[in-house]
C-alpha cells in the first residue's frame, strides 16, 4: 500500500472488517469530518489519535521547562 491510501476501515481490534475499501487521505479525513459510522472503529479516527499524542507533547513541553529551569554556567 502507498502512502497515499489507506485501508478504511483499518480496525483498532486488528480484526478484519465485514466490508473495506482503499481510500485516499483526504477522501479519509472528509469521511471523520462527516461522521462516516465506520470511522469510530478505524485506527486512524483522529479522535483516537489525539489522546496518544498529547501525553508526548506534554512530556516534551515538561522536559523544555526543567531545560529552562536549570542553572546556566557562565563561561
């Protein structure tokens, strides 16, 4: 498969879906937007997504204050 399609629905459980169809990635994000009914099931439903990518941004964002709060050695 290209990067340019995706198998949808790609399930979350890993099982097979009953009927499944390659679809482009904007072809995929206009079906989220429009509350497609197999999209809730799908791995790449942007409502799982954003769970997954906020506690790395907010350990990112927590590394940067202790970076800041850290004495600086002046030369």
């Amino acid at each position: 498969m290209d990067d340019t399609s995706r198998i949808c629905p790609t399930r979350t459980d890993g099982s097979d879906s009953l009927f499944a169809h390659r679809v482009t990635l904007p072809k995929c994000q206009e079906r989220q937007r429009k509350s497609f009914h197999k999209c809730f099931t799908c791995v790449h439903n942007n409502n799982l997504q954003e769970p997954m990518r906020a506690p790395a941004a907010a350990q990112k964002g927590a590394e940067k204050a202790a970076e800041a709060a850290r004495p600086q050695l002046i030369r």
